[in-house]
C-alpha cells in the first residue's frame, strides 16, 4: 500500500467522530498489509472501500478486485464505535 485517502479526512492528523483510531493509527494499520498483484494488471491499483455500522474492521473486510490477493490476514485497521459512521477509503496499492 502506497497511498490512502479518507473522505472527511483533510489531513493526516485528523480525528475521525466516531471512529476509535486517528487518521495516522488508521494509515500504519494499513501499511501492514501485504498484496500479491496478478503480471496481467498495471503496476498501480486504486480500491475504494466503505466501512458502515459499529465494529472493528479487520483486512479480512477489505473487498479486492480480481487480479489482486491479500496476503495479510487478520490485521486490525480501525474500530468504528457510531452506529452512523460510514467511512470511505480509496487505498493505492504499487508494484
């Protein structure tokens, strides 16, 4: 993972309401992940995400394109604590 936006987050240090981690938590829990990219796919993908309703979000949550394997299983991103929360994340996953 190269890249990350959150909608609603202006920058890295903000605090999402409703969500139990900051921006920068969120961002490193990220970094964790690991991907195996299929030869055929170009060597930059965009995947947007939506995270709604109280819980932790685990990568097991994370919704892949085909062509594209999560390796990293089970690491914990964020915990959504407001039941009218949603969250949208695009991650930019690189070669």
């Amino acid at each position: 993972m190269t890249g990350l936006k959150i909608k609603g987050a202006p920058h890295e240090y903000h605090v999402v309401d409703g969500v139990m981690e900051n921006v920068i938590d969120i961002m490193l829990n990220f970094k964790k992940l690991r991907f195996k990219f299929d030869e055929n796919l170009d060597a930059e993908q965009w995947i947007s995400q939506r995270f709604s309703g109280v819980g932790s979000y685990t990568s097991s949550n994370i919704k892949l394109s085909s062509g594209i394997e999560l390796l990293s299983e089970d690491v914990h991103l964020f915990e959504i604590t407001d039941p009218s929360v949603e969250l949208n994340i695009d991650i930019r996953i690189e070669k």
